[in-house]
C-alpha cells in the first residue's frame, strides 16, 4: 500500500569528461567590453577554472542542506485546522448557467470557498490561517448583503481581488486565468565584479565595494558569464511589484568614497517553442530536452505516457557520457515522479530533496485524493511494468496532515558525470523540482536565470462553486522549502546567471 501511495503522491505536482581548465579563453574580460573605464588602474582578475565553480557550487549546496526545516516549524504549519467535512461531490462539476445569481446565493457560493480553503488549501495556514482569512471573507459577504444579485464576472473578481494581496500560490488557478500567484520583475547589466573572500571589486577599476545603498550586495552580485564563457559576478535585482519600467538604478558606494549609479535593465526572456523530449548532439556534446514531465494541458487532466516513456528511455543512452547538458528552459511541469526516476537510470542513485512537503488530508484519505487522473489505471500500470524507484513514503503528521519524507540521508550524492541543468524564468513546476535535485548532487550546475517560482504547492483538479460556477483549483500541498533558497514568484537561483544564450554559455564549460 506504501508503494501505492508513494507512486500517487509523486505524479501529483503539476506543476560531462572535464579537463580542469580556465573557463573560456578570455577570463579576464569585462562582462560587457562597453564599460566605461575608470580614472584608476585595473587590477589582476581571479581566473576561474571549471572546478572553481564546481567549488562554488558545492560550497552551495552544504549551505542548502543546512537550512532545512525543523519539526517544530513544520508542526506550526499544520497546527488548528478545521476538520475536512466539505462533500467535494458537490463541487465536482459546474451545473450553472452563467446568468446572475441572488446575493444570498453568492454567499453561499463564499462560504463554501472559506471552508474548502480552511478544511482542504495547504498553505492555509502558512498565509496566515483564520486571523486573515476571517475578515477578508467577512468582507466579501458584506459587499454582497447589499445587492440583490451578481454575475459571475462581479464575483469572481470581488473574491480573487480580496484573496490577491495575501495568496501567493502560482498553482491555485481561479476562474479561467487568473492565479493567485506574483512573478518577479528581474534587472540585470553585465558589469563585471570579482569577488575576494567576502569582498567585490569593480573589475576594471579595482575598487573595493563598499555598499549597494538599499541592497545586501552578496545577493546582488551574483556569479555569472556570458556567451563566450567569461566568469565574473554582475549585479541581478528583482521586484515582486508591479514594474512598468524597462531599466532600474542601483547606486554603489566604493571604499575611496566615490559613488557609481549603475543602470539595470529589465529582463525581457523569450519563451522557447514547445517540443517532445528530444537527445541532440552539439559539438559531440549530448543535450537533453525535457519540457514537460508527461503533464496533458490540453487533452485532460491525466499523464501523457508516450512523452514520458520517451523522456526515460533517454537516460539508459547516457551512461557513458562524461558531460550531459539537460535544457529544462521553458519547462511547463508534470509528474515529478519522472524525474526522479530518470536520474535514477542516469547515475544509478537515489537522490534525496531539499523541501519538506505537508499534505493536507489524512493518512485514510489520501488513495482517493490522488486517484483523480483520467487515464490513472493506465499510468499504473506503466510505473509497474518499468520498476519505478520511490525513496518517498508518507508518515501521519501534526493535525490530520501527511509529511512526504524521502528515506535517504539528506547528504549531497556523489556523481562522476558533470551535469549541467539549463532554467530560465519559465521553468516551473516539477521542471523546478528537477533543478531543485541537481542542488543535492555533487559535479552539477545550474545555470542560465532564476526558475519561475511556481512551488509552494502542487496543481490540483478544478473544483466548481456549485451557483456561480467559478472555476478554483486549490492544492492539498504544501512546500516548505530551504531557509532562503526559494521563493515564490522568484524560484530558485541559478549557481551561474547567463547574460545571453545559457545553451551556447554551458558549451564553453564542456568543450
């Protein structure tokens, strides 16, 4: 039954040989060779070589795996929750007729939302629980006490207006586009600083970093490189609020006093086209493809197991490949369930995670949650014939919760193979559980651009409020993630940012 459940639980989230070189012939280099020089002379420029950044990036990881969450935290997160009595029958499917409805059906409508929100959304409590919810629903209730009736628009936009500002969840869709979820505004410029200990300095002028007035510069300065695979660290800012502007300023403060205001601009990613996982040789280098993790957007809501059969079959190809490059850019999510056992036929291991995942139902209930897929039956019946891996199980938690826990020791995987995972700002969902394993393993980057920011929960199947027929779809999970390391809206840093193309960037790096 374990294994069961293992399997369910894990298709629910919708969401290289290295010669030790200098990194790019041009280490040296500005960032960007427009810079305006400086009335000082130019220091010696550290010469990064690829084990540096592998350094880097292991020294990454043992700060990760420090930082994850204790119990007492995750019991807060479970902690005073009312006990699940809504008939979801009832909320299965949508018998309105789209015609206005009376005030005291839109409130009946509105309390129903409360209590799925209170009884089933994961977060619930992490946004705040009863304390905030409370009066944001007592107001929605006393906006419509005064009419005699609304439609479907005014209601769905009182109610998803009244839940923005404290719902921060990119999986929970309501109505048919809007979710409550942010996506982060990022600026960037590839002015080149070198970093010395705890210290950066402007590579052209050799001065010494003071301050980034309003900034914490070591999270602002973040290593980085370009096309031609120069290493330096270059300034990468980002904004939750809603940002009109195409450039944003920073002002830095230098140790001889002097001041620089240095001009960001906006960010501005194109979207790669959607394609079937897909093996490609560039310049002899293999390059794996994956933008989605066998999910049906447009033919249900099921698992599209010829794409996810293709994906796996691609690892066993792999096993004597010294360097793989996999391109998660763009990558919509699926069934992590995939991902974790494509790694396994790559590197032949289990890979522990860095989140701890709260389930909000109870231990009994959970079979029937999660058997909600159209062709579910089928997809079993695949996971059992190709001997799925599950280091997962599920333990009774706190206040009628589940908590996955892997059953690995949450230690960094040794790995000979270099792998580098490509994310850009569209890689979400299980593309972002995907990199999310490379920062427990040893001999990986990430790189290119913060991922979409799309896990504090799983995607979950539509529910409808039985008078105005809004669509919502709230998940049971609830991501608890690293100390730092993730925010929603924001995602999951790269280990080196790309100013340009990161395919043509993490070439440099293996050829």
């Amino acid at each position: 039954m374990r294994k069961l459940l293992a399997l369910i639980l894990a298709l629910a989230c919708l969401t290289m040989m290295f010669a030790l070189v200098a990194c790019g012939s041009n280490n040296q280099e500005e960032g960007n060779d427009d810079n305006e020089q400086k009335n000082h002379a130019p220091h010696i420029s550290p010469q990064y070589t690829l084990q540096d950044l592998l350094d880097i990036a292991y020294e990454r990881r043992l700060d990760i795996a420090q930082q994850r969450p204790g119990h007492e935290r995750l019991l807060e997160l479970t902690k005073g929750r009312e006990t699940e009595s809504v008939d979801l029958e009832l909320l299965s499917t949508s018998h309105a007729d789209g015609l206005p409805i009376t005030s005291e059906q839109a409130i009946e409508d509105v309390l129903l939302l409360f209590d799925v929100l209170r009884q089933i959304y994961g977060p619930y409590i992490y946004f705040g629980g009863d304390e905030v919810f409370a009066p944001i629903f007592d107001g929605i209730m006393a906006e419509l006490s005064v009419l005699e009736s609304v439609s479907q628009f005014t209601l769905r936009r009182l109610i998803f207006d009244s839940l923005d500002p404290v719902i921060n969840d990119n999986h929970f869709r309501f109505g048919d586009m809007d979710f409550f979820g942010a996506s982060a505004t990022f600026f960037t410029s590839d002015t080149a600083f070198d970093k010395y200990e705890d210290s950066f300095r402007h590579r052209q002028s050799g001065l010494l970093v003071t301050e980034i007035e309003g900034h914490d510069k070591h999270q602002v300065l973040r290593l980085s490189m370009n096309e031609r695979g120069n290493i330096f660290y270059s300034p990468v800012v980002y904004s939750l609020e809603s940002f009109s502007g195409t450039r944003y300023t920073i002002n830095i403060i230098y140790e001889d006093g002097s001041r620089d205001e240095l001009t960001l601009d906006r960010l501005n990613p194109n979207r790669r086209t959607f394609r079937e996982p897909c093996l490609e040789y560039v310049d002899g280098v293999p390059v794996v493809s994956v933008m989605s993790f066998g999910f049906l957007t447009a033919t249900g809501f099921g698992i599209d197991i010829p794409s996810a059969e293709a994906f796996l079959s691609l690892a066993e190809k792999l096993h004597d490949e010294p360097a793989v490059i996999i391109d998660a850019r763009g990558n919509i999510g699926g069934f992590e369930t995939f991902v974790i056992n494509w790694l396994y036929r790559l590197i032949g291991q289990d890979v522990p995670t860095n989140f701890v995942e709260l389930l909000r139902i109870t231990y009994e209930n959970l079979y029937q949650a999660y058997a909600q897929f159209d062709n579910f039956d089928e997809f079993m019946e695949f996971v059992s014939a190709e001997g799925f891996v599950e280091p997962t199980e599920f333990v009774p938690f706190g206040d009628d919760h589940v908590k996955l826990s892997d059953n690995l020791p949450h230690e960094i995987v040794n790995n000979d193979q270099f792998i580098i995972l490509l994310a850009d700002t569209f890689t979400m969902s299980a593309g972002e559980i995907f990199a999310n394993y490379m920062f427990s393993m040893e001999n990986t980057l990430v790189i290119g651009q913060n991922t979409s920011g799309a896990l504090i929960n799983r995607g979950y199947a539509p529910m409808f409020l039985p008078y105005s027929g809004i669509l919502f779809a709230p998940g049971r999970s609830l991501f608890v993630h690293c100390q730092g390391h993730f925010t929603e809206g924001v995602g999951f840093a790269p280990d080196i940012w790309v100013h340009g193309d990161a395919l043509v960037a993490a070439l440099t790096l293996v050829l």
